[in-house]
C-alpha cells in the first residue's frame, strides 16, 4: 500500500503561488508554512532578510533546498518549487519559497503530497534548510 501511494503522489505537483502567496496548509499534520501566522498548527517562522540584499539571500535559500536533497522544478526571481523524494516508498513531498520584498522575508512552504501525518518530517526538512542557510 506504501509504495503504491508513493507512486500516486509522483502526479501532483506544487501548488504555486495563489493569491500572491503560497498555498494555504490542508487540515491535515503534513504541512508547514510561513505564510499564515494565523494557522498555528502548521506555522513557521520565514527567514528574515530585511537588512541584507535580498536577491542573493534567496539564491542562498534555493542552494540550502539543493544541498538538502531538494531537486528544483521551477524558479524565477521571486518564487521556487522543489521536490524532495523519500527513499524506500518514493513519497513525493513539496517545498517551496517566496521572496516578498515589501515584507523583507522569504517564506516557506513544505508538504506531504500524500498521507495524512508525516510524522514531522517537513518541519524537520525546513529547520534543516534553514540551518543550510545560515
């Protein structure tokens, strides 16, 4: 049954920016985001870059993505789409970052494709990005 639904999360993909924003976190504990401050069970904190020059602090970002695992899907100057793979049943996850300039934050996004709980592993997944970063 796991690799099965590994193989169905292999046809999503991430869904982009919505209303200038990222994607609003399902109901389900698979997901975490920077974005919504209001929804407490799935925020995090974005990364800060007010005071630096923002555009080589998000490449920086995209870099921590890729040394992470994440393989990039999309890109531009403001918005990145990744996709991270689990190693047995191929789970396919989302993450994915957006410059808001006006803010001076790169916001974050990462969830399940998948599943209902991921048991942590896109928290964990962001702070280790986050750690790349620093």
């Amino acid at each position: 049954m796991f690799f099965l639904r590994g193989k169905a999360s292999k046809k999503g993909k991430p869904p982009g920016i919505v209303n200038g924003k990222l994607a609003k976190c399902s109901r389900k504990p698979n997901a975490v985001c920077s974005e919504y401050i209001s929804d407490t069970s799935h925020y995090i904190e974005p990364i800060d870059v007010s005071k630096v020059n923002m555009g080589q602090h998000f490449y920086k970002v995209i870099q921590a993505i890729e040394a992470n695992g994440g393989e990039i899907v999309t890109k531009n100057d403001h918005y990145v789409a990744a996709i991270f793979t689990s190693t047995i049943f191929k789970f396919v996850d989302d993450v994915e970052a957006r410059l808001d300039k006006e803010e001076g934050v790169i916001h974050l996004r990462s969830a399940s494709r998948e599943g209902y709980s991921d048991l942590g592993v896109n928290a964990k997944r962001i702070a280790a990005i986050k750690a790349s970063y620093a």
